[in-house]
C-alpha cells in the first residue's frame, strides 16, 4: 500500500467506470500517482479522484477521447505536467456492441476500431517518444477472440490489432526497458458485459469458467498490478487471458 510514495506515474484510460476504474484505485493502493481518463464520464472520474485524493494518493482526472490523437497528446501533457512522466500506461478503454457481422453499421465499424485500436495506437504512439525507461504498458484484448461466437466479430477483429501492436510494439522498444503485454479478460461484470442481456444469458456466461462465476473487476485489476510491477519485469510480448478457465 502506497509503497513508491506516488513517485510513479500511470495513465488508465477509460478509468470512470468498470475495469479501469478498479485498475485505477489498485494503482493508487500499489503507490502509482494515477491519470484517470474519460472521454464523457466527467462526474465519475472526478468522485473518483476525490476518492483516492482522500486516501493520499496523487489523482487527476482527464478528459480524452482516445480515437483523438490530439487529445491523447494533450492527456500525456497534463498528466506530465500535474503528476510527472509517465511510467505505466494501461489501455483499457474500450467498447463492444454485439451485432452479426452481417448486420453491422458502417457507423459502428468506425467507432469500435477508432476507439478499440485508433485509441490503443494513439498512446502507444504518444508513450514511445514520452515514456520513462523502465515503463510498462497493458494493453487490453479479450477473451472472446478465442470463444469466436457469432455477434463479436468486429469487436473480435479489434482485439486482435490490439495483441498484434502488443507483440510487435513490444519488439520495437528494445533498449529502452519497457515492457509491452496485454491482458484478455474473460465475461466480467461490467455495463460493457452486462448491459443488453438478459439474466439467463447473464448465468449462461457465468456458467462458462470451471471457476463457475463472473469475474469481477478487481480480478482483472490484480493482474495489471502484477505486470506493473517489479516482479513482472521479465514478462514481455505476452497475452495473459485473465477468465476463470474459460479458455
Ligand atoms: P465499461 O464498463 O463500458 O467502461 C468503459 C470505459 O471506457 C469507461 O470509463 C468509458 O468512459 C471509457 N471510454 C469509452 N470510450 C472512450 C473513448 N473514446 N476515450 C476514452 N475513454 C473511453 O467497460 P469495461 O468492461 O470496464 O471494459 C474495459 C476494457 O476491458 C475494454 O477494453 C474492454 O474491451 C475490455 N474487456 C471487457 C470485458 C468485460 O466482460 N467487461 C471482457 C474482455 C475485455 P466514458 O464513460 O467517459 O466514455
């Protein structure tokens, strides 16, 4: 608990509600100064601000939307300016509309591969000329590109740019000491997951994992803990499909 003393910095993005949100306060738990990005979630992100100032950690809440690549440099530049370079860097906003491929919008194509990939190769872009060395960067895929079930095949497609920038980005900061994984959630209980379905579909999901629960978003979150901190230093180009045993 709050062990570097807010001397580290990390940008979640995405971090006003569900996964990031958990990742954020388990940052600013682990000691990180935390950025916490939103694109509309303003009342949010500032009451979590307001939570972790009160627990004494160093918060900012920043307005971004990540498809932007103007706005993700201005998000590196307060964060700079406000907490300090930037050492860990999670990718974690994202969104999923399931609709048959064949039944897919144009509108809604652009909006999941501009805010799922455009978004993750706008700070991974940013991050390469800004970042400390010694950084770490968690990028978020998911489990269902391996579940391959009908509805997620845009979103699928997405995730999958997101691993392919992971192993290769990853090769592509040789010597500057930064790591570059991703992790893969399986079914978590979130607005993204949840909303839309009914509650049988809801326990169908649930069902999946041996483990014969949802997960949560603190499950996800002590994963990013782990690949940002010292004893993941070693792990490097890797996917790490954080689901229960889904797959
Ligand atoms: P969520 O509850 O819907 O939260 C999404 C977050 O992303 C919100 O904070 C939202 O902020 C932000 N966001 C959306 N568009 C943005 C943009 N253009 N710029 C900046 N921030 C933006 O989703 P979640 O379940 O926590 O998902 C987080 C990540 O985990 C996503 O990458 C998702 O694909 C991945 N994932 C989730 C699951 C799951 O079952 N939940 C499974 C596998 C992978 P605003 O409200 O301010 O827009």
């Amino acid at each position: 608990m709050n062990t570097v003393n807010n001397s580290q910095v990390a940008i979640v993005t995405g971090a006003s509600r569900g996964i990031g949100a958990a990742v954020a306060r388990r940052l600013a738990n682990d000691g990180f100064a935390v950025a916490i990005n939103y694109a509309s979630s303003s009342k949010e992100a500032d009451a979590l601000v307001a939570e972790l100032v009160a627990q004494g950690t160093k918060a900012m809440a920043v307005k971004a939307d990540v498809s932007n690549a103007d706005e993700v440099r201005a998000m590196f530049e307060a964060t700079e300016q406000q907490l300090g370079k930037v050492d860990v860097l999670v990718n974690n906003a994202g969104v999923l509309k399931t609709v048959p491929l064949a039944d897919t919008s144009d509108a809604l194509y652009e909006q999941t591969f501009d805010i799922n990939v455009r978004g993750t190769f706008n700070t991974l872009r940013e991050a390469a000329a800004r970042m400390n060395e010694g950084g770490r960067i968690i990028n978020f895929s998911s489990t269902t590109l391996a579940l391959n079930m009908p509805g997620y095949a845009i979103y699928n497609a997405t995730k999958a740019a997101v691993e392919a920038f992971t192993h290769v980005f990853a090769k592509e900061l040789r010597g500057r000491n930064i790591t570059v994984n991703a992790v893969a959630p399986g079914p978590i209980a979130t607005s993204l997951f949840l909303d839309g379905k009914t509650e049988e579909q809801i326990q169908t999901f649930a069902k999946m994992p041996p483990l014969q629960r949802l997960g949560q978003p603190e499950d996800i979150a002590s994963v990013v803990s782990f690949l940002a901190s010292p004893d993941a230093a070693w792990v490097n180009g890797q996917i790490l499909r954080t689901n229960g045993g889904v797959a």
